[in-house]
C-alpha cells in the first residue's frame, strides 16, 4: 500500500462481513498486526415486483410497485416511445430531472408516485431501480430493474356508441376510421371485439340489446398487465362511459384462444363509480387467477342480457405487442405526414401482396401505428409476411424495402450444465433455439417445479444462452429450465437441470490484536483468549491448523495442545505448524484454539525476531479465513536520542548543512545495527529538496528523491551508525525555495525492532536574486547583480562601453530609473535590463573640385560601424586619391574604414589630359629644310611629353621635350636618291592621344629596277632587320639594306601604294651577314612606294622565317 493510510477494497461480496488489520513495514522488518476491525458489505437491494399503473384521467396516472423488504430507496427513469437508457453506477450521483432523454425521479423509500401532464397518445417506459445504501443516493448497491409501459391515450381516438334499435338490422360505431358493426340477434358465449370485423351468428339466447334506443356499448382500452406469480395476473384498464348513465357491474371474462368459449371469471362484481360524465376515463384495476401464458382476457358488461367482450388482454410481449391465436399484433413507426397506411400480407414470401382492408372497407388506414389483424381463413400463418406503406390520395409512398415472416413453430431449447457455481450463484445455460427474439427461465427447489424462486418465474432474460441466477442459499440443490418465444409463441419448456451451490467456509475473528509477551525462559504462554469460531451452514468441524509462520525457529520453538472434546493434536517441528484433527462442534474448536500455548527453549543461536502465529480451520468442505497474533520474544528495540533541540537556519544559496551533529544510538540487546532511515518528514519538495551523507565503515545507502527518504543499510555497530548518520547533509537545490519548515525524522533498525523516532526541524529562508542584462550585449557593463537577503539594500552601476551612452535601467519592459546608479531594498526576485545607445557619428564627404566628380556613402552611423564611401569621377575627370586635413588616404575610388569618430573627406579629382599635334603629316621636297610640329594638351593637368625622330635624314632641332603646349622643330636633309619617308613620334605617359606619329615623306628621283646587290662585310646580327632605304626620298635610284642572322632564302619585292606588286628586285639564297641592294626607279613615276622583304632560314630544320615592310618616296 506504500506509505498511504487509506485504501479501497473492491471486489466484495455483498451483504457480507469483513475484518481487517495492517502491518506496517520497512525494507528489513515487518511490525505486527494491528488490532482488528469488522465492517459489512451492504447487500443487494431487493427487487421491486408487480408494477403497475392506475389511470386518473387522459393525461395523467399512477405508478406503483411492490417493496419485498424495508430500508430499500428507489430510482425511477421514464423515456417516451422506447425503454429508458438511462442506468445509475454505484457510487456516482445523479440529478433528478432531465437525464439526455430519460427523466429520473427520487422517490425515496416510496412505492408509487403520481405522473401528470404527460403527452396524449403516447407510450411512457419505465425502469425502477432499487438501492440500498446510508440514506445517499450516491451509494448505489443495484440489481436488475423492474420494466413497464403504459401508454397515455389521445381522447379523439375514444369510441363513440351511439343508441343501439333492436329493429335495425346493424349498427356501426366509428372510431378513427374503424368500422365495427353488430348485426342484431346473438347466441351464448358469442363476444365482439373492437379493431376487427366480426360477423355475429344468428339470433339466439344470451344477447340482446335490451333498452333499445337508450344504452351505449362501452368501449376498453389502454391495457397494461403485470406479472404477480404464476398464472396471476394484475390488469389496470381505462375506458369511457360516454353518456353512460350507470354501470352497476363488469364482468372478467377468460378464454384459451380464438375459438373457444368466452367464461365469466369474476371472483366478486367490479363496481365502477361514475364520478365524472365528461369524456374522461374511469380507472379500474382487478386481479385475475388461473390464466397460462397464452391466456386472453377481457371485461364485459351485465347491462345486457349477455356478455360482451371489448377488447383481447393478453400477456405483453415485449411491451408493445400482443398475439393469441390467429390474430396478430401488427406495429410500425410512423415516417412523414401522411393521411394514412396500407397494410398488405404475402403467403408467397413476397410474390404476391393482398391488401388488408381495415374492417371491411376499401380504404386506408389512418395514421396509425398498430394494428390487431385477424389471420383469413386458409392462411398459414407460420409462413405469413406483413409489408406496410404510406398512403395519401389514393396512391402508395415509401414502402418498406423489407418484410417479416412469420417462422414456424419454435423449436425447444435444451439446458446445459450450470456453471459459474459459488456459494449464492451459479450460470444457467441452454442451447439456442431457431428464430427466438428472447427466453424465458424458470428456477425452483423442487424438481416438478411446484414453487418458485422470488424472481425466477417466467423470468424474461432477453436473447441469451445463459444467466447469471443470484441471491441464493449456499449448499443448496435448484433446478433450472427455459422455453423459447418469438412472433409464432412460446415452445415447450426444456429438460431440467439440477445445480447445488457451494458450501460457505467457516469464519474466523475476535482474536487479539495486541502484541502477545513471552519472557525468555519462562514457562508456555496461552496464545489466544477470545478467538471466535463461525460457520453459517455448518455445526461441526473437520481440522484446524497453527502454524509459526514468522521467524519459526526449528528445535527451539513449541506449541502444545491437550486432546480433548474428540479433537488431537499432532505437532511438527519441521515445518512449525500444530495440526488439529477430529469432527467436532464449533464451540468445541473454539474451545481448542483458545487452549493453545507457545514456549521457547533458547538455543545457541540468538533469534529474538517476533513470532507470527497463523489460524485457520476447516469444515471438510470449504477453509476459512487466517487470522494472526504476533509474539514478542524478549528484544528490546534501539533508542535515538541527542539530536540538537533548535531549529536549523537555512538559506537559499547556503551549502549543504549537517542535521545531527551530537546523534546518538543504544540499544540494549543488539550491538549491531542493520538500517537507517532519514526521511524528510514534512513539507517535504521533490523539485528542491535533497538529503545525502559520506559512505564509511561498509554502510551504503539510496536516495528517493521521489518520497524524500535516505535509506542507510547495511549490518554494522551503533557507533559507526552514529558516525554516518553525523554525515547527513539538507540542501535546498532551487532559486526560489519553499518556505514552509521542513521536519528531518531520523528511524534505525536493529535486526528485530525499529527505533523510536526523532526530528529536527529545518528553517529554509529565500534569498533573492538580482539579474542583469545590458541591451545590447555589447552596449556596457553592470555591477550589483547577485544574491541578496530580503531586506538588504541593493546598489545597481552601469559603465556604457566606448561608442555608447547609458539610456536606462528597465524592468519588464518598464523603464525604473534613467540614472546609472540605481539603489532599491529587495524583497523578490528582480531582473533588470541596462540599456544602452550606440553614439551617432557623422561622416563628410566632399568633391575638389567639385565639378569633378561626385561621392557616396556619407552620413551618420553607429559609432564602430564600417563605412564605404565611393568617388565617380565626371567626364573630363580622372579620380586622383582621398585625402583628409591634407593627408593623403587612398587613391583607390573606393575607400573603407571603421568609424569610432567624426570624419571629414575630400575626393579629389584632376581634369583629362589630351594631347594634340598639328600637322600628323607633311611632304619634304628633295632638298633639305626644316619644318615645325605643334604640340598641346586640350585637357587639363600637366602633361610631359618628348619626340623622337625614326630616321636619320631627320633630326629634332629643338622641342625634343616639353610640358602641356610646345614646338617640335625638325630639319631633313636633301634626298639624292628616290622617294623616302620618316616618322616624327611625340609620347605623353597616360595621357589620352598619346602616342602620336607624324609621317614625313620625301621626294627623290624615279629608280626601276635592281642595279647591284653586295653582301657587306661587316659581321652577322643576331637577328633579322630590314633598314630603311637610303636616299629616301630618292630619284631615280635607292639603297635597301638588310641583316640576316642564318643562311636564308631571301626575296624583297616593290609594291605601290595600291598593294599592286611592280618589282622583284632580288629572289634567292643568300649567306647569314649584311646586305644591301641598289634599286633603280627610273620607270616608276613619282609616288610612295612599299618595300618588303621575306626571308626564310634554311641552315637547319628550324622553319623559321621573317618578314617586314617600310616606306618610300620616289620623286621626280
């Protein structure tokens, strides 16, 4: 049961006595048992029987019920149209009123109640539960309720009579769209009944309408009946007088079936007292003996010189059907609103459907939904299916998609071996029977079945194969048998069956519950003086048996018996157990129980554990409870004591703290100990609480941090005990403690008793917590978080970092001080959020000059932000570098650095410089002279620039170098041999134009063709070259030099400036070294010319060869 002090035992028997006792328990022993205690089950509540119901007027009746004992309440449940659902559970309350669709009524103690203003031409069902419990309709003790029906009738659905003529030959009484009609004259024994057409036989005693013209037929109806016992039966019937005048007697009329003889049964005149002429009913309620289950019933009238029948009561089935004989009991559900029904039968499972025609008339019925139908002559009933569809203006809607027929007789079931069998119950089973819709049980003391169990007559047990039967006497033999119904009727009853329940076992209590002393080594002591012995279906016993079942010590430990009373002893000191054999009375064992002794001899072992004596008896059939009584043998159990008196102080946040520095341990008999326990005992936390010590001397121990138990163990002295038990450490593990007192409750247990308990109480006091947090997380540092005492004054400083200034202390987003330094007294825990700013730092960015070019990427940022600033120089700009104060930064367009202070920049940019010269070409006659080349820079800045002459027949007199805008001035010699050019080139480093070539060509006299080609002496060149010619201009003849590096194969050919070729001057091999070649233009005219030489290397299998062209001018 774990450390709990309460529990709930299930699963009893009811209306029985139970005792119990506790133990309680540690991991190394058990105590002895408590005293006893008795306490009875409540029995079942006795089921209620003959309800019924008694009318008061049209929309209101009675209820009523038998009690079959006192002291039993009730529950009752109605629902309209179908049994209620609703079904109490034990030990669950229930609100009387509206219960879904079930209305639940507490009566109490009461056997009837009234129901009023209830719905007309309606079916109410009920249930009736009855409780037994302490006066709570919470304790529920149930058994199966009691079941009824009665229908509240519609006044517009009375018949009316009319006056009856003994001279017309019929008359018709209407109700609802039902014909009945009663041609005149009648015989003995003849009846009528409403809701059928029936054809009266001839003239004849025993009818006659007497008081022609002045009596009305009364009419019977709402009929309800109620088991009582075997073929008794209470009937409760409403009908109306309408404008009759008196009625002095009924008659109770009986017959088996549809063709016999209707006999009057009355056991004493029925008079109805008319106290209301108004169309309101008249209750009337009888009991009729004598009738069988397929008995009909009805009440008749002695106003008329015969008996007339108004309506078949039967025994309902299921509550809303009736049958006997050829007539059967047709219901539905209504579906839709429509004017009527249209009932047909088949005999041809479903071929073919003839209409039922509502007595007599070819019309439909009205909107009903029942209806007793009389089977046609000649139809087979067992092999009969009825279909109904809705009717309006002559035409069928909605048929039902499936029909019912009628099965055959009903085959017998057959019953089958009880099983289940207890001392109050057993299971009846049977085999099913074809086509049953449920079955009814019988069960009896006698096998002829001439009396019956209270309950278990024609029992309905629904559509089962077996049942539960209850509330029986132990040892006793029953019989059992069930028959079958369904739509055809009830089969025979099946074979019987016999079942004895089982014995009761005997029963004991009343023994002591104190713990019994023995004195080591004094003599035997009595074991037990008030131990009871009961049995409820038995005199005498069989054996008892006393066993040692706690710590037996063999050769050592004795109990002893004296014979007597027919009763022997037999003692084994194997197993401990004394055994009592012998039949004799009760009393007698009771007498012997209390006769018993234990004694013990000490042995060389030292066993002082208490002893657990156990008894139980048997009457030959069935054994009893065990009852228990402990005996101390003489161990004295160990005593705590020396704990320290005050309180311990503990605060959140401290270390572990010792509970019990000056523990100490005694114990008078036992020098060893072989657990400890520490537990804390009171407000005790599981998510904050713990309790450890230091492991020595072999003692080990578990921390449950579940129930807040340490648990020592392990055999060792008193001593080292003390010592670890002086190792036990509180901490409290959570920053926001319990405050309630916590109680520390130190146990230690020798081999055989546990100690007295002692405590120490453990004050734990919450201290507070200071958190800080800078936003953002960079933004400063904090000083004053912690933790504080309640009370104490706390002194909070914020130190903002570089780049950042304080704003605000906030706590929850509220702001609490905008002062760095910030004192509060604590007395919770707070959490406090320092805010920061990143300081604002400026950037500025300037143009020079400013039409130069334009910048981005200044403003204002976070200080340590990284800025990007970006220079876009103009057209006619170059960007030259970023300087601040004057110092050069960068000289990339792009400049990137930290900010951490305010920063002013300058882009600087430099106007394109463009260099121009004039003339890029001139002609130089053939003379010598001198000519001038102007150079500018059309841009800006300082441009450097210098010319250069390519040829040598032009040399730079002056001008060879110059800045920005300058002269260059040249002079050519005279050109005595044919036409030739040169080029001036002026250079500016990165300035846009630069280089420019000036070409120069010369006039000289017109050459034709080669006049020598001689190799020179002087040296070989390390690569090839082709020189310009000379005289160039030239008129008429020319000198072409060339150098070869390697033997080659050389051809130099003219070409004028159309690309047209005009001469091959040389073609062939030649020598590695230099050479030249004499042209003669003599037939050429004036003009430019193109010289171009090719040379291949052949001197090895190197393919390597070389081309150039130059100028000339030939000029005539």
């Amino acid at each position: 049961m774990g450390n709990a002090t309460t529990a709930n035992i299930l699963n009893l028997t009811q209306g029985t006595t139970y005792y119990y006792r506790v133990r309680a328990s540690s991991s190394n022993a058990t105590s002895a048992n408590s005293n006893s205690i008795s306490v009875n089950s409540l029995a079942a509540a006795p089921q209620a029987v003959n309800l019924s119901f008694t009318i008061l007027n049209s929309s209101s009746f009675r209820v009523s019920w038998t009690a079959t004992t006192n002291g039993v309440q009730y529950l009752v449940a109605r629902h309209p149209g179908s049994p209620p659902s609703f079904s109490p559970v034990n030990g669950v309350d229930y609100t009387v009123g509206p219960n879904g669709a079930d209305n639940i009524s507490y009566v109490g103690s009461n056997t009837s109640f009234t129901e009023v203003n209830l719905i007309k031409n309606t079916n109410y069902y009920y249930t009736i539960y009855s409780f037994q419990g302490s006066g709570l309709t919470s304790e529920y003790n149930l058994v199966s309720p009691l079941l009824g029906l009665y229908k509240v009738l519609d006044e517009s659905t009375k018949v009316t009579a009319i006056p009856v003529s003994t001279t017309s030959t019929s008359t018709t009484f209407i109700t609802s769209g039902v014909t009945v009609t009663f041609p005149s004259g009648s015989s003995t024994g003849t009846t009528l009944t409403v809701n059928k057409t029936e054809t009266q036989p001839a003239s004849g005693a025993g009818f006659s309408l007497s008081a022609a013209g002045t009596s009305l037929l009364p009419l019977f109806f709402s009929i309800e009946s109620s088991v009582q016992s075997a073929g008794t039966y209470t009937v409760v019937l409403d009908f109306s007088q309408l404008g009759l005048d008196d009625y002095s007697t009924f008659k109770v009329l009986k017959r088996q079936d549809e063709n016999s003889l209707w006999e009057d049964v009355t056991q004493a005149p029925i008079n109805a007292v008319i106290t209301n002429r108004s169309t309101d009913g008249i209750p009337g309620k009888f009991t009729i003996t004598g009738l069988t289950s397929f008995s009909q019933f009805g009440l008749g009238s002695a106003i008329f010189n015969g008996i007339v029948q108004s309506i078949n009561i039967i025994e309902p089935q299921g509550g809303a059907r009736f049958q006997g004989g050829t007539t059967q009991f047709i219901s539905w559900n209504k579906k839709g609103s429509f004017s009527g029904v249209r009932l047909e039968y088949t005999t041809d499972n479903g071929n073919s459907w003839i209409q039922i025609l509502p007595d007599g008339k070819d019309q439909p019925f009205p909107a009903l939904t029942f209806y007793a139908w009389t089977i046609p002559n000649g139809v087979n009933s067992d092999q009969c299916g009825i279909k109904v569809s809705n009717w309006y203006n002559s035409k069928v809607f909605g048929t039902t998609d499936k029909f019912t027929i009628w099965d055959q007789k009903i085959t017998t079931p057959e019953a089958s071996a009880a099983t289940g069998i207890t001392t109050y119950s057993f299971m009846a089973n049977w085999s099913g029977s074809a086509g049953a819709t449920n079955y009814r049980l019988d069960v009896s003391t006698t096998s002829n079945f001439s009396s019956f169990i209270t309950g278990y007559y024609n029992k309905d047990v629904g559509i089962v194969t077996s049942f539960i039967v209850s509330n029986l006497t132990s040892k006793t033999t029953y019989y059992f048998r069930v028959r079958a119904i369904n739509l055809s009727g009830t089969s025979e009853s099946s074979n019987i069956v016999s079942v004895t329940t089982h014995n009761q076992g005997p029963i004991l209590n009343s023994i002591e519950t104190a713990n019994l002393i023995y004195s080591r080594g004094g003599s035997a002591t009595k074991i037990t003086n008030t131990i009871i012995v009961n049995d409820a279906d038995n005199d005498s016993l069989s054996s008892a048996e006393i066993k040692i079942t706690g710590h037996y010590q063999n050769g050592y430990d004795l109990l002893t018996f004296t014979d007597g009373s027919g009763i022997t002893g037999n003692w084994d000191a194997s197993t401990g157990t004394l055994n009592l054999t012998g039949t004799a009375t009760l009393l007698n064992y009771q007498n012997a129980l209390r006769s018993i002794y234990y004694s013990r001899i000490e042995g060389p072992v030292l066993n002082l554990y208490r002893r657990t004596i156990r008894f139980k008896i048997n009457d030959g059939a069935a054994e009893s409870n065990e009852l228990f009584r402990v005996i101390d043998i003489g161990n004295t159990p160990p005593v705590l004591s020396g704990i320290e008196s005050s309180a311990i102080n503990y605060k959140q946040g401290d270390s572990p703290i010792v509970i019990a520095n000056g523990i100490s341990i005694a114990d008078a008999g036992i020098s060893n100990l072989v657990s400890a326990e520490v537990r804390i005992s009171n407000n005790y936390k599981s998510d904050q609480d713990v309790l450890s010590f230091t492991p020595q001397e072999g003692i080990s121990g578990t921390w449950d941090a579940a129930i807040g138990l340490l648990i020592l163990r392990n055999t060792s002295s008193l001593p080292n005990y003390e010592s670890v038990l002086r190792t036990v450490t509180y901490r409290c593990n959570s920053d926001s403690p319990d405050t309630l007192s916590r109680t520390i409750s130190i146990k230690v247990s020798d081999p055989y008793y546990e100690s007295n308990q002692i405590d120490r109480i453990i004050n734990v006091s919450r201290r507070y917590n200071v958190f800080l947090t800078p936003s953002p997380s960079g933004g400063g540092t904090m000083t004053g978080g912690g933790t504080y005492d309640p009370g104490e004054s706390v002194t909070l400083t914020a130190t903002p970092s570089s780049g950042y200034s304080f704003a605000s202390w906030t706590e929850h987003e509220k702001i609490v001080s905008t002062n760095p330094k910030f004192t509060f007294t604590i007395n919770s825990t707070r959490s406090f959020v320092a805010n920061f700013l990143v300081n604002q730092i400026s950037v500025a960015a300037a143009s020079s000059p400013s039409e130069g070019g334009t910048v981005s990427g200044f403003g204002t940022f976070n200080y340590g932000s990284a800025v990007k600033l970006i220079a876009v120089p103009n057209a006619g700009y170059d960007f030259t570098n970023w300087t601040e104060n004057g110092k050069i930064l960068s000289d990339s367009t792009s400049y990137t650095f930290t900010l951490t202070m305010n920063r002013a920049l300058v882009a600087n940019f430099t106007k394109v410089r463009v260099l121009s010269v004039s003339p890029l070409s001139f002609q130089a006659t053939a003379t010598s002279g001198t000519a001038t080349i102007t150079v500018s820079n059309t841009g800006g800045g300082q441009m450097n620039w210098s010319a250069v002459s390519n040829v040598f027949w032009v040399v730079i007199t002056d001008g060879a170098t110059g800045t920005n805008d300058g002269t260059v001035k040249i002079r050519y010699s005279a050109n005595n041999s044919i036409a030739r050019t040169g080029t001036i080139t002026i250079i500016a480093n990165g300035v846009i134009g630069s280089p420019k070539i000036i070409d120069l060509i010369q006039a000289a006299r017109t050459f034709g063709e080669a006049t020598d080609v001689e190799d020179l002496n002087l040296g070989i060149p390390d690569h090839y070259c082709l020189e310009q010619n000379y005289p160039n201009p030239f008129n008429p003849s020319t000198v072409i030099r060339y150098g070869l590096p390697n033997d080659s194969e050389v051809s130099i050919t003219i070409y004028n400036v159309l690309g047209e070729e005009v001469a091959k001057i040389f073609n062939g091999a030649q020598g590695a070294g230099y050479h030249e070649i004499s042209f003669n233009a003599a037939t050429l005219t004036s003009g430019m010319y193109i010289y171009k030489i090719n040379a291949v290397d052949n001197s090895s299998n190197r393919a390597i060869s070389f081309t150039q062209t130059k100028k000339m001018l030939l000029v005539k």
